[in-house]
C-alpha cells in the first residue's frame, strides 16, 4: 500500500476538483457537499479521463400529475462529472452512473491526517 | 511524516478538458493504451475521421471553379456579418452533438496550432500519433448534407471546390493523410467529371457520396459512375448524416433520437435499393463502403430483405442469391459507432458480415461517439489475425496503401 500526498485540504474548495498522477494511476478528487471523494481517473465505458469532465447538476424531467412534463430542470442534490470523451455521466457522491446503477467509477481510497490529503493506493 | 517526491501525487496540468485543451491532452489516455497494447507494429487505418471545413471556408470558396459564384462566395465572407458559410445548406443551428457542452473537442477544437502547415494537418497528425494511427480518411462535416441543396449546381460548386482546397491544402502535406473525394451525386455528369479529374489526385483513394439525399442509387442516370469507378478498382463510400427535415422522422424531439436513426436509416434505403436492384450483379468488381452507421443496422436488414426477397424473388430479378450474400459479399463495412453494449449481438453481426474481410475501423474523431483501435483489439472473441485485418490490413487491401507501419507511438 503507497500513500502520496496531494495537497492540504483547504486547498479543494466546495464544487472544486484536484485530479493528480500517483505514480501510474490517476485520481481525481472532488469535494462535494463539504465532503472529499476521490475517483480513478478512468471511465468504466471505454477508459477515458472522466475526472477530467465538466461537471452538472443531474438532469431531470418532473412528470405532473396528469403524467404530463414541460421543462427540463437541473437537481443540484446531485452532482454528475461527464466523461469528456464521450459523456458517459456519474455521480460524484456514489460513482454511480446517470443511468443503469451497474456502471460505476472506481472508488479511491482517501486519507486526512493533520490538514493534508492523502491517495492511498 | 516526511513525504519523499516520490510519494507526493503530481497535479495533472489539465484539471478540465475543455475546447481549447491540446488533442494531445485529451487522446493521453488513448495513447497509452496504444502503447500498452503494442500498436507500434500493428498497421491501424483509419477510414472515418473528420475535420470541421467551414472553419476555412472563406479560404476554401477561393477553390470555386466558377469565377462569378467564387466572387460572391469571396465578397459574402469579407463583407457580410453574423451569417453561416457562404452556399451551405443544412441544420446549422440544430448540431446538438456536445451534449450541451459535455464532449467539448466536439463542440470545438481550439487549440493552439503553429506548425507552419495548414492546422488540418496538424490537429489530424495529432490525433493519428495520439491513437496510433498510420493512415487517416478524412471526411468533411457540414458538408455532408449538401446532397439536399435546393440548388443543385450548388453541390457541384462547392463539392468541386472543397476537394481541390483539400488536396492542395491538407493531403498534399502529408501523405499518411487521405480522402475519399465529395461526389456531387445529384448532377450525374458532373459527378463523372469529378471522377476523372480527380482519380488519381494526392490522397484520392476512392469517391464519396454524402447519403442524405433523395436520389435513387439505383437509377440510370448513375451507371456510368459505378462503371467508371470499377473500370479504376476506386471504392464507393456512402457517408451517412442525418438530417431534420426528413419527415420519416419528423416526430423525433431529441438529439439522441435523431442521431440513433438518421445515421442509419439513409444507409438502410440506400442499401436497400443497392441490393434489390441487383447493383452488384450489374458491377461485380465495384466494392461500396457504408460508412458510420454503426453495424447493429447490418443482421436486421440482411434477415429482412432475405425473408421478403424469397416471398417475392419477382421483383428483384436481377438477384442470383441471397441480399444478405452480396451485403456480406461486395460490401464493406466502417466499424465506428460500434455497439458494444450487447456483446454477444456484436459477436453474431461480426460473423454475418464476415468482418475477417469486409470490416475497417474507423474513430470518427472528432465526434462525440468516436471510437478507439483499442475497442477491437480488445474484443474477447476475435483471432489476431482477424483483429489486424480489421485495423489495418482490409483497408490496405481495399485502397492499395503500403501496409508498412508508418507511426511512431
């Protein structure tokens, strides 16, 4: 197990990113809601930089009560990084894709100890 | 705790990828995984990629042939603003490609670029060395619904031109870089005289016909086409589009949809009249390209027509066998966008096409469902021999290139 240190923690600010090379591997670490999740740098779809996308707010399309629908609209409880390749979008809280949940980005392991973050791989 | 630099994670210089990051920067991972694979000695054609011409338009109407249209074109670029490119036609404003900015090299390609050479040049070398490519077929991207010009002539100026800017522009510079030429396929005579002037151009390995259009393939008209380009052994390519105002599709609300069918469904009709009308019979030798319609369209239309053709072999006389026979036969196949969520449907539609001989890889970079080489190395349940064909070596065959590698990674 190898631990790099990325920076200090105050250093990724809410709705902020720092995507780093640990040796081989990249990661991407986002804080989202206050919190720090990291991810490899790695679309599941056909390996591009997915940590390297833009990020949105989850599309949505409300249905009334008359099963109706007329705008769509941005859900800011859920936050997506789409993959710059080809768009592939998942959440940065659970990884887990826009659409079918067996699609998924591959968890990193953080640490924080004294205000630094660490990947630990 | 001391942190030696060894352990000390470096930040990537791009933190995010947007229209003006380096192709070289977007394609890293690409290029890795070339390397990985050992592409260095594996030949790898590209027979679909693009470049966005009407960046140069107002450099490429200086190509019209006519002195009067080339004037105007000239005048409407120095002098006319907030206007699209001189003579286009098309869904300008509709091209929702990016996903709302989400793929951005889509979008745009706004890197810097000072090579000295035309930047086509360089953002196409860029893109080859990034994926491991050693020939690159480029395509324009606008252009490919000029087939429904309302000015018929229309396609014959600008056709005419962007192959003649193109040749002295971009493939003249390099010869890993090649095209197969605008066909202006709604005047027939002119679409001969294309072929003799340009067969045999630098970079010219075959001719291509935007697909979305409302002209028959099959129609009298084009015979002497088909004829000329088999007499030369130069292939037929058929570029599918799509397009917004066809009303087989009118009800479509989204982007999603219309690209899933319209790139598609003109190869299909196409295809269709090819088949039924016994163009392979007529032209044996003449070998036809479909290109990025994806392959998922192929097993459903070869059951379809073989079930209706032996209901009815009456209407379709000309037949000596079966439509999927001389769709697995005499036709050949770009790869790009390959269906790969269902596998084992990929697996059935690579046997049924016999893609060992008729398949060729294609990116379609820049686009937003581009593909990779890697995508067919990787495929559990090809041989390698299979897989270098499809590659490299189908389209050495096709187009007579040297199938010497010619990359470095």
């Amino acid at each position: 197990m190898a631990e790099y240190l990325v920076c200090s923690e105050d250093e990724i600010a809410d709705g902020g990113r720092k995507v780093v090379a640990c040796g081989e591997r990249e990661i991407g670490i986002f804080r989202v809601k206050g919190a720090l999740h990291a991810w490899h740098n790695m679309c599941p779809h056909r390996q591009g930089p997915i940590c390297q996308g833009r990020i949105y707010p989850q599309v949505i399309e409300p249905v009334d009560e008359r099963q109706e629908v007329r705008t769509l609209q941005y859900n800011e409880e859920n936050m997506h990084v789409a993959c710059p390749w080809h768009g592939w979008e998942f959440n940065l809280e659970t990884g887990r894709n826009a659409g079918p949940a067996k699609y998924r980005l591959h968890r990193a392991e953080l640490a924080i100890r004294e205000g630094q973050v660490y990947v630990v791989l | 705790m001391d942190i030696s630099n060894k352990d000390r994670a470096r930040e990537l210089p791009v933190q995010q990828i947007d229209v003006f990051t380096d192709t070289r920067d977007i394609l890293a991972h690409a290029n890795r995984a070339a390397k990985k694979r050992g592409f260095e000695d594996w030949l790898i054609c590209d027979v679909d990629a693009h470049h966005t011409e009407t960046i140069s338009w107002h450099e490429l109407v200086q190509y019209i042939e006519d002195p009067v249209i080339r004037h105007q074109a000239m005048l409407f670029h120095d002098e006319k603003m907030g206007t699209a490119s001189y003579g286009l036609n098309g869904d300008m404003g509709l091209k929702y490609q990016d996903v709302g900015g989400r793929i951005p090299h889509q979008a745009g390609i706004r890197e810097k670029v000072d090579d000295g050479v035309h930047r086509d040049v360089t953002l196409s070398r860029r893109a080859m060395s990034a994926l491991g490519v050693d020939y690159m077929v480029l395509f324009p991207t606008p252009m490919l619904t000029l087939g429904l010009h309302p000015q018929p002539e229309m396609e014959v100026y600008l056709g005419r031109a962007y192959n003649r800017w193109l040749i002295d522009k971009v493939l003249s510079k390099d010869d890993r870089l090649k095209t197969l030429a605008y066909l202006p396929f709604n005047v027939p005579k002119e679409a001969e005289r294309t072929i003799e002037e340009f067969s045999g151009q630098p970079g010219v390995i075959g001719f291509c016909v935007p697909s979305v259009r409302h002209k028959a393939v099959h129609h009298n008209d084009y015979m002497r086409i088909y004829a000329m380009l088999e007499e030369r052994n130069l292939p037929i390519a058929f570029h599918a589009a799509y397009h917004w105002q066809d009303q087989s599709l009118a009800t479509i609300n989204r982007f999603l949809g219309m690209h899933a069918l319209g790139f598609v469904w003109c190869n299909m009709v196409h295809m269709t009249n090819w088949i039924l009308n016994g163009i392979p019979e007529r032209f044996p030798k003449l070998k036809s390209i479909w290109v990025e319609s994806g392959l998922a369209w192929i097993p459903f239309l070869m059951q379809r027509l073989d079930d209706q053709y032996l209901m009815r072999p009456s209407e379709a006389p000309q037949l000596k066998k079966l439509p999927s026979e001389y769709m697995r036969e005499n036709c050949w196949y770009t790869t790009q966008p390959m269906e790969t969520v269902n596998m084992k449907a990929l697996q059935l539609t690579l046997e049924m096409i016999n893609a060992e001989s008729q398949l060729l890889f294609a990116s379609d970079w820049p686009h937003f469902d581009f593909d990779l080489p890697q995508e067919i190395y990787d495929l559990p349940f090809l041989s390698e021999q299979a897989k270098r064909n499809i590659l490299g070596l189908n389209a050495a065959k096709l187009f007579n290139l040297d199938p010497t590698v010619r990359k470095t990674l």
